[in-house]
C-alpha cells in the first residue's frame, strides 16, 4: 500500500510541476521526486497519515484547472508548511 502512495505522490507532483509550463520546475522536477520519496517515508516510518497531503495536490489541481494562479499559489504555500508540520522539520 505505501509503495502505490509514494506512487501516487510522485506522480501528482510531477504532475503539477508538468502543468505549470514553468522551465525553472521542469529543471526542478528530478529534485522534487527524490524529496517526495524521501518525504514519504518519514510519513510511513512516522505513521503520520498522508490524507492531507494527497487533498492538498487534489486542490492545488483544480485551482490549476480553473486557472486559479492566486490559489494555486495559496494552496501549495499551505501544502509544503503542512508537509513541514506534520514531519516536524525545519522552517527555512
């Protein structure tokens, strides 16, 4: 079950970074998979649900769809401080 999470957690993200047709994260991606990968474990090494996370992609999505750039932004702004909460990592 995790494997196909971490899957999924890769794939919406490159998804995302894909969608903005932005060079700098496509240049970006290769970095953000192996950030994923890594996030991801500590919510499976941690058993910190990732129901969130997964909801978060889901709405920074359709704020694309909509082309919504104000909320995208808000909605990944919210996503990476709530990933930094919840695996209780340093605020840079």
């Amino acid at each position: 079950p995790y494997r196909r999470q971490r899957q999924m957690c890769i794939r919406d993200s490159c998804s995302i970074a894909q969608a903005t047709h932005n060079e700098f994260m496509s240049r970006l991606e290769p970095v953000l998979q192996e950030s994923i990968q890594k996030g991801v474990f500590l919510y499976e090494y941690e058993h910190v649900s990732n129901q969130d996370i997964i909801s978060d992609n889901k709405m920074i999505m359709e704020f694309m769809n909509d082309r919504n750039a104000e909320g995208a932004k808000s909605a990944m702004r919210i996503h990476i401080l709530r990933a930094i909460n919840q695996l209780k990592l340093e605020k840079k």
